[in-house]
C-alpha cells in the first residue's frame, strides 16, 4: 500500500539545524510531488511548500522561504525537509504528504509526522 | 491569499447524532475543497475531495456539499471513533490553505 514514513522525533537547540526524511513506498517516487505542512502545538496545519519529484524544483511558501529546503534523493525514494538556524517558534509536527488529483491537490496519505523541539 | 474559516470551534454531539461542521472560503474555490479528520497523535486523514467525494474506505456517513465560499461536512449518525478535529482545505489556488480545525466532542 502507499506509505509515508518519517525519521524519528528531534531535539535541538536554537541555532542548529535539522534534516527531516520521509520514505515514500508502494508507488513511483517521481510521478507525485512531496509537499511538506507543519503543525504548531495544539494548532492547526499550515502548508510548507512542495517539491517536483522529476526535476528537483522546490517552491516554498510565504514564511518558508531561506531557512527551509526541501530536497530528494530518488535513488532511495525519499524526501527531505532541512531546517538551519533554528528557532523556538519553530517547535512543531512537521508532516510530509502527497498531492493528488491531477492539477489539483489535496493531500493523501499523509506521513506519520515528525515532532521537532528546539529548546534551549 | 485564501482565508478558511471553520465553524463552529468545538461541537459536543452524542453518539448516534448528526454533526454539522461548516467551513467558509473568503473567496470562491469552487468545489476545490477537501476535509481531514485528525486524531490525537495522529497524521491528517483524507475524508473528502471536490467538496463532495468521499476517499477510499470513507463510510457513507461522511457526507461533504457546498461549492463556491460556502461548505458543508455532515456526519450523519456520529460513532465513538469519528470524535476528533476536522479542517478543510482549499486547493483552488496557491498557497493552499486550511481552516483552523472544528473539534468534535462526546457531549
């Protein structure tokens, strides 16, 4: 079946950075993009941003841009969210998911999740 | 950007009864909408797409409508694992957006 699998809960303190994989499998890595959503504690689901599994190309949304990345390794089908200089306010469930629906996009399945704490 | 709004908050219903949760788009998305259930510890789960399309092995008492600004999700006869937040979210336009979530709660 498809799956989403995510690395492990993170510690770290502000300033460091992160790397956050998800292990696509049960279809071809490069025919969907990856899209990347964050959940603050006890808030809602915001969208990150997505990256084009073909080429490569990330697109970032407002609020993301600079100390995020989103890259790939397909050899491996998986995808990563790299976080740098991190912040407090950067605590939260970040969630790896995939578009469907043609040029539309919801969002099915979903990864586990992958809680990030920065704390000092 | 597309604001969505849910409503209400929090809604406390008893097992076997209806639930209506409301979710307004400040701008038309046309039927560009989906809804998810999320459960305590858990990832977002795909209910519905095209504001009325139930995903795979979603029972039939999930029940989506609306189109344009206005959306409707119905749980028709509430059973003790459906007691969870829901959101909307709109894919009619970049970025894509979700409302801030309606928990429903055992009354």
């Amino acid at each position: 079946q498809v799956q989403l699998v995510q690395s492990g809960s993170e510690l770290k303190k502000p300033g460091a950075s992160v790397k956050v994989s998800c292990k696509a499998s049960g279809y071809t890595f490069t025919t969907y993009a990856m899209n990347w959503l964050r959940q603050a504690p006890g808030q809602g689901l915001e969208w990150m941003g997505w990256i084009n599994t073909n080429t490569g190309n990330p697109t970032y949304a407002q609020g993301f841009t600079g100390r995020f990345v989103f890259s790939l390794d397909t050899s491996v089908s998986t995808a990563y969210l790299q976080i740098s200089s991190l912040k407090t306010e950067d605590t939260a469930v970040y969630y790896c998911a995939r578009p469907i629906g043609g040029g539309a996009h919801w969002f099915d399945p979903w990864g586990q999740g992958t809680l990030v704490t920065v704390s000092s | 950007e597309i604001v969505m709004t849910q409503s209400p908050a929090t809604l406390s219903v008893s097992p076997g009864e209806r639930a209506t949760l409301s979710c307004r788009a400040s701008q038309s998305v046309s039927s560009k909408l989906a809804w998810y259930q999320q459960k305590p510890g858990q990832a977002p789960r795909l209910l519905i797409y095209g504001a009325s399309t139930r995903a795979t092995g979603i029972p039939a008492r999930f029940i989506g409508s609306g189109s344009g600004t206005e959306f409707t999700l119905t749980i028709s006869s509430l059973q003790s694992e459906d007691f969870a937040v829901y959101y909307c979210q709109q894919y009619n336009s970049w970025p894509r957006t979700f409302g801030q979530g309606t928990k429903v709660e055992i009354k």
